[in-house]
C-alpha cells in the first residue's frame, strides 16, 4: 500500500553490520593544495566549455553546403540561374525548406513556455516497471526493446506537489523575461522562485525481495503541465489513470539503490578466539538467512552489496538554449534532454524542461548497506530550481568521476573530502582562491616566457 512519512530523521531503525570506510591518506596541506586545483580545474574547464557553446556556435548544414559549393570570391551561377535562385529564395519561408528542397533542421524550442503551471508526482516502487498508466518519455535500454515491461509491483512511497511554475513568477505584470542567454545561464530567471522549492522526508519500507537481492528501489517521477476546462477543472481532477497526451508530460525514472564492492577487512577477535556459544545463540536470533545478510557477514572476501541512497534530489534547469539546431547541442546539455518524438519534423525541435536527478552531493559514507537488519529507510526528497552553470559543473563533476570510477575499477574516497571542502569552506573563501590561483598561474606563465626571451 501508499506509505508516506514526513519525519525529519534520517537512517533506518536499523543499522547493518557494513564497514567503516577508511580515512585516506596523505599530509593536510597537500591534500589540501590537490582540492583546490582540482576545484579551480572543474571551474575552468566547464567554463571555456559554456563560451564556447554561446560565442562559437557551429554552422547550420545550409551555410556549410553553401560555403563549400561557392567558395570566396568564386561564383557557380550564371546571371539566369543567379536570379532563379534570388527569386527561389525570396518565396521561401525561412526556416522551412532548403534549396535542395529538403526540411530543414529548426532551431530547439522548449515544448512548455515559461510561467507553466506543472503538478509533480513521485512514486517509490520496488519494480522498474512504470506504473499504470504512466509511460517513460525516453526509454532507454530494456524499455526501448520491450523488455521491461509494466507489471505487479508494491508501492513503497508517495510524494505529490502541485502548483509549481516553470521558471518562476513574477510579482510585476509588465516583466518580461531576460533575452540574454549568457545571464539567464549564470543568474537563473529573474523572478520569484520561492514556490518552487520543495522538500520533505519519506520513510522507505524493505522487503524479502530487496533482502534476497530480486530487485531494487526505483523512484518514478511524473511531472505533468496543467490545463483547465470549460468547466472549471483542470487536469488534477481528471482519471489518473486516463492517458494524457505526450506533449504535456514528462515521465522519468530513477535509480534510488546501487552496486557497490565493500572490501573484505580481517576480524581481529576472530583470529584470536572463537565467538561464545552465547553469542553464537545470539548473531542467530537477530539475522535473517537472506542473500545479502549472509553476504554481509562475510567479512573475509570482498562482496558486491546493495546500498540504499539518503536523498532525491530533483533540479528543474533554468535556462535557455540558444542553438541553431538539435544536431549542434552539446553531448553535455543533449545526453540529459528528453525531446517530443512525435508530429512533424518542426515538432520534434521541441524538447521538454531538463529535470536532473543530481547525486553531486551524496558520499560514500552516507550509503547505507541493505540486508535483513534494515527494515526501512530514511530519503531525504526535494525538488528545486537550478542556474545553467551550476547544474553544468555538478552533472560535468560527476561524469568525470563515473568515469574514473569505471575505468579503475576502485572508489576515489578523495571526491568525499572535495564534497566537505565544498560543504564546510566559505563560498567566498573558494572564490578567492581560484581567482589567486589562476593570476597566479598566468604569471608563472609569462615570467617563463621571458625567461625563454632573454
């Protein structure tokens, strides 16, 4: 059934016999040093990254084709076909067919405009089947193939918010939104946002199929745009289970458990003398005979283990694309976009409101290991706005350590302490230290090239 809890405590009734992560090693002031450039490295590296998007944007197909048939100063037409095609392009509607008379890519437009009015539903399941009547807006992997397919599951939590606004409200009739890409990107909407900024605790139940490691916890996320009747209703008041068009929905999943190795440690007390017959009586009283409580237990092999995440945390990304068409999106915006596939070719230029599941602040001690010792769990669930740069620094950050994390096959406890860095140090301390760092840098680089000159 739907279980919901708004107690502010995180962390099960329950703690499992997981390991105490290890400190890393090294002397203060080195590690020290290391973050900050790391930090400093982030900030530069995704920053070239934005001007390069707004102030180099690549060349539509048309003006590429055009630039390598009539290079400079050599002209292919002669004055009849000149004229023909002075004339072709004069009936031509911009933006809507070539000159090969092919369609043409139109420029990306977000399929909901700003100040929408959006519901958001949150349904916490133990299957990755959808529920009853809601479908994935992008399927990936096993649900593009049909693989993953609805099914019979138990809904652990619920978690609803209406009358969210995209983009925010402002308070001034006569506003009208900023135009420029570059502040919308590093300051957000200029308008009130504090209606969109929500948050609130669910307690998550556990189950023999989640200690025997038959499945895992997904989040099921609606965000849905809100229309009104004739009558006086809107779309709150309608069937949830009645198909809602495409266009005025947005549907994700998301991963709320994950795989990790826990490292074997040697159990000192074992090696020396045996477990009493009490306490023997006693480890068998309290555990279960689940697969991942016995593999809990085993301390001297390394284990895969599931571990259960302590927060949702979902950012709505305030900003605006300014490309000229889908194709010339950067990997980084277009791997986290969600586009309208249906209609005609302008149709499927729309793409929806980028809603991030951002893990940019969950460390590896904050896991919490699942066997049958762990009944239920504590999340931490929010939905918020988020600038441009910011959502690009945090999503960029954590690909990089994805990445480092898939290539070496070992846990970088080092992306912990740059977290706390981050948590516990002054932003403007931060700021500081870049901006040092990097003149720094830039005259080490001049006085070698003088160096080089004399």
């Amino acid at each position: 059934g739907d279980m919901t809890d708004t107690n502010n405590n995180r962390g099960g009734t329950a703690a499992p016999p997981a390991p105490e992560a290890g400190e890393a090693g090294g002397q203060p002031n080195i590690l020290g040093s290391i973050l900050n450039w790391l930090l400093i490295f982030f900030l530069v590296q995704n920053a070239t990254e934005l001007a390069k998007t707004k102030f180099m944007p690549p060349r539509d197909a048309d003006t590429a084709a055009s630039a390598l048939s009539d290079p400079v100063g050599v002209s292919s037409d002669t004055g009849a076909a000149a004229a023909e095609r002075q004339q072709r392009q004069q009936l031509k509607p911009k933006g809507v067919t070539s000159d090969r008379g092919g369609p043409v890519n139109p420029k990306p437009k977000c399929l909901w405009d700003v100040g929408t009015t959006m519901d958001l539903d949150v349904i916490i399941t133990d299957s990755p089947g959808s529920p009853e009547g809601w479908e994935l807006t992008t399927p990936v992997g096993d649900d593009a193939t049909g693989v993953v397919r609805t099914k019979r599951h138990n809904v652990l939590a619920t978690w609803k918010q209406d009358g969210l606004i995209f983009g925010g409200k402002s308070d001034d009739p006569n506003h009208k939104p900023s135009g420029s890409f570059v502040l919308s990107s590093l300051f957000g909407s200029d308008v009130n946002q504090d209606m969109n900024y929500r948050n609130d605790t669910l307690t998550i139940p556990f189950n023999e199929a989640l200690w025997n490691n038959e499945t895992q916890i997904w989040a099921h996320v609606k965000l849905q745009r809100r229309r009104s009747y004739k009558d006086g209703t809107d779309t709150r008041a309608r069937n949830p289970r009645r198909k809602v068009p495409k266009n005025d929905v947005l549907v994700k999943r998301m991963a709320l458990t994950r795989f990790r190795k826990r490292k074997r440690r040697q159990d000192l007390k074992s090696l020396i003398e045996s477990p009493s017959r009490e306490e023997n009586e006693t480890l068998s009283e309290d555990l279960d005979s689940s697969v991942l409580t016995t593999a809990s237990l085993n301390k001297t092999h390394d284990q895969i283990m599931m571990y259960m995440k302590p927060s949702l945390s979902l950012q709505i990304v305030d900003m605006m694309l300014d490309f000229p068409d889908r194709k010339a999106i950067p990997k980084q915006f277009s791997d986290h976009m969600d586009w309208f596939e249906e209609g005609t070719v302008s149709d499927r230029s729309l793409y929806y409101p980028i809603l991030y599941n951002s893990e940019f602040w969950i460390t590896y001690q904050s896991l919490l290991e699942v066997n049958g010792t762990l009944k239920e769990s504590k999340i931490e669930i929010s939905y918020q706005p988020v600038t441009m740069w910011k959502w690009q620094l945090q999503s960029q950050t954590e690909e990089n350590w994805r990445k480092q994390e898939a290539f070496t096959g070992e846990e970088d406890h080092g992306n912990d302490q740059l977290r706390n860095m981050l948590l516990d140090t002054n932003p403007w301390l931060l700021a500081v230290t870049a901006v040092v760092s990097v003149l720094h840098t830039v005259l080490d680089m001049l006085a070698f090239k003088n160096d080089n000159m004399d």
